[in-house]
C-alpha cells in the first residue's frame, strides 16, 4: 500500500513537521499494522494516481456523489469548512460575488459546488500558495478554500492582520481517507476497527487539540 496527497498545511506537510491529517492517518496505520510511503503530489495528479494504480490510498478526499464508484471509502477523517477569502473592503455579499474571478485548487471537489451555487469564473491553481499568488496578483478577485488552510497559507505568507477577510462557510465536508478500488470490505474494517480504537483511546481528539482543530 502507498499514500498520495498533497501539501495542504496545516492539515498536510510535505516537509518539517508532520500535519493534523498526517499524524491521523499515520496513527491509523500503525495500529492497522501498516506502513505505506507516502507521495506529495499535485492534487490533481494525486487524484489520478488514486483512481489508476492499484493499493494506493488517498487523503483528504471530499466524498461526492459523482466520486462513490471511483474509491473505496475507508474512513471519514475530519470536518472542513469552505469560505471565500478576499482583500478587506473587496468581499461582497455572495450573491455579488458570482460574477467575480474566483481562484481555487486545480481538481478539487469544491469547484462542483461553486457551480452549483451559480459561481463561473473559476480559475485554477496547482497549489494553494499559487491561489494566493492568483489574489494578490489580481488574477483572481476572491480565492475559495479549506478556513484553516488559508489561515495557514495567510500566516505563512506574513499576511498583515485585517489585510484580508472571510465570508461565513459557504459549504461544509467531510475529508476521508480513501483508496483504489482492489481495497475490499475486510480493508474497510480493518481501517474502521484502528480508527474506532483511536476514537476510543482520545488519541484522535488529542491530536486535534494539538493542532487546534478541534
């Protein structure tokens, strides 16, 4: 078994210290008596590898209905909410944001669900620094993403307080913990059994609590 992902701080690192979704996923597989290699790549290709080679697991995936028969399902991580980020003074009510250029990540699940709520001018980047390169650039007016994931890609960037500011949740998901399709129900319950451990013990909420996640 691998792992694909991509560098999604502060849930994913791809270096330094490892992420709140990364010590998870690393617990789970200890206690499932695995040790896979993990893989940074672009989101995209990530969801590339997950569909197309076999024993290769993914995470933090987004479960939509169009995505049911494409993975396995092994184990809901973690609760993401969704928000639109904006230069203070440049954010308007949603209903007038519809018509902006708003940037997000290339391949993720949200762009389905900007489209649904009447947004069209999408514009995609391969990483979310490059989201935020699109914003401040001025290639984009409003960028959409993770809440605490932009709070990090902001932090990191030195971003000045009030600089920039965020509109309530416009959606809200659940991250899970997927894999290709050759994982069967005795991989579902295996992972389900670690993760109902991890549940049990505290060890999934202490490592939100260490992360301020939860």
């Amino acid at each position: 078994m691998r792992l694909v992902t991509a560098h999604l701080p502060p849930l994913v690192h791809d270096n330094g210290p490892p992420g709140a979704l990364q010590e998870l996923v690393d617990e789970l597989c200890r206690r499932a008596g695995l040790r896979p290699a993990t893989q940074f790549v672009p989101w995209r290709r990530a969801l590339f590898l997950a569909t197309s080679m076999p024993a290769t697991a993914i995470y933090p995936l987004t479960r939509l209905p169009e995505r049911e028969k494409q993975y396995c399902w092994l184990v809901p991580l973690y609760e993401e909410n969704y928000v639109l980020l904006a230069v203070r003074g440049q954010l308007l009510p949603v209903d007038a944001m519809k018509n902006k250029r708003i940037a997000l990540l290339r391949g993720a699940a949200q762009g389905v669900a900007l489209r649904e709520l009447g947004f069209s001018r999408l514009v995609e980047a391969a990483s979310i620094d490059e989201v935020h390169r699109f914003l401040l650039g001025g290639m984009a007016d409003a960028a959409f993403g993770e809440r605490r994931i932009i709070a990090a890609s902001l932090e990191r960037r030195r971003a000045a307080d009030g600089q920039f500011e965020t509109s309530p949740p416009l959606s809200s998901t659940t991250a899970w913990l997927a894999g290709s399709l050759d994982f069967d129900e005795r991989d579902i319950a295996l992972f389900q059994r670690a993760w109902d451990s991890m549940r049990a013990d505290g060890s999934q909420r202490r490592i939100l609590l260490k992360h301020k996640l939860s």
